[in-house]
C-alpha cells in the first residue's frame, strides 16, 4: 500500500519506478522504501515463484513487506540477510 503525502489517499501498487503519481489528487512523489519483515524460510514439495522477482524458486522466506504476506527468495533479500 501507497498513501499520498497530500491527500492520505491509499492504495496498492505494483510499479516499480521511483516516483509515483497519486490517482487522486494526481500529486507526484518519491515512492518511500518498503518495510519488509522476514518471518523465515519455508519448506515446499516443488518451486514456487517469488512475489518480488516472479521467477520459480525453492529458496523462499516468509515475509510480510508493507504489512502485507508475501514470499520471497533469498536472492531478493539478500541485502537484508546478510
């Protein structure tokens, strides 16, 4: 979730570019950086693509990013990991 600065409009997206336009007040802004919180790595039977980066993994963590579930590789959250 995104929540512009002017008008506290919120709403999901998932555009990648550094700033985004609110769809409301059509205000531009830098996108603020993401909170992500690892929970741990998970076990599957099979690779399962991850939320951040799309391809199929079996390195994945259980994560919330923005107070949202999510999973994600370890490639992706390398920097975080380390």
């Amino acid at each position: 979730m995104v929540t512009c600065p002017k008008c506290d409009y919120s709403w999901p997206t998932k555009a990648t570019a550094a700033w985004i336009t609110c769809p409301k007040c059509q205000r531009k802004f830098e996108r603020p950086d993401q909170i992500i919180e690892i929970l741990g790595p998970i076990a599957l039977a099979k690779p399962t693509t991850c939320q951040q980066c799309g391809r199929e993994r079996s390195d994945l963590r259980a994560c919330y990013v923005d107070d949202e579930a999510a999973i994600i590789c370890a490639e992706c959250l390398k920097d975080l990991l380390e």
